[in-house]
C-alpha cells in the first residue's frame, strides 16, 4: 500500500478497531506514518453479509473524505 501512495495513488488501509495500533506501526515501519487508516467495526470474518454491509457503509464517508482530499490537492 505505501508503494502504491508513493507512486501518486490515492490509498488508505481498512481496518478493524484491533488492528489499529498494527496499522499505525506498519505505516511507521514503510516509512509513510500519515497513511490514512478508515477503521470498521470488529470482526470482519464469520459475519453475515449484511454485517458486512454496514461495515461498509460505516467506512464510506470516510473514503470519499479522502477521495476529496486528493481531488482538492
């Protein structure tokens, strides 16, 4: 994911609250601490698709905060 930042293109991890910490580490770790993180509602796995859908749904502003963002730069 930070390579493909790196290169110009717009990206952000999605993650699950757990994984946060995890997610701010990698980012430091490649070297792009400022890695937009969009968080979801844990768990992921062994949900329904509805579940899924409003996971979904809660990450959407989000993105396309982000996808302003760019398009404002």
């Amino acid at each position: 994911m930070v390579e493909v930042r790196r290169r110009g293109v717009a990206t952000a991890v999605i993650c699950s609250d757990p994984f946060q910490r995890l997610g701010r580490n990698q980012a430091k770790v490649f070297g792009l601490p400022e890695l937009p993180l969009v968080m979801i509602p844990h768990p992921l796995g062994g949900i329904t698709l509805d579940q899924v859908r409003a996971r979904a749904d809660h990450a959407l502003p989000e993105l396309v905060r982000l996808a302003r963002e760019v398009l404002d730069d």
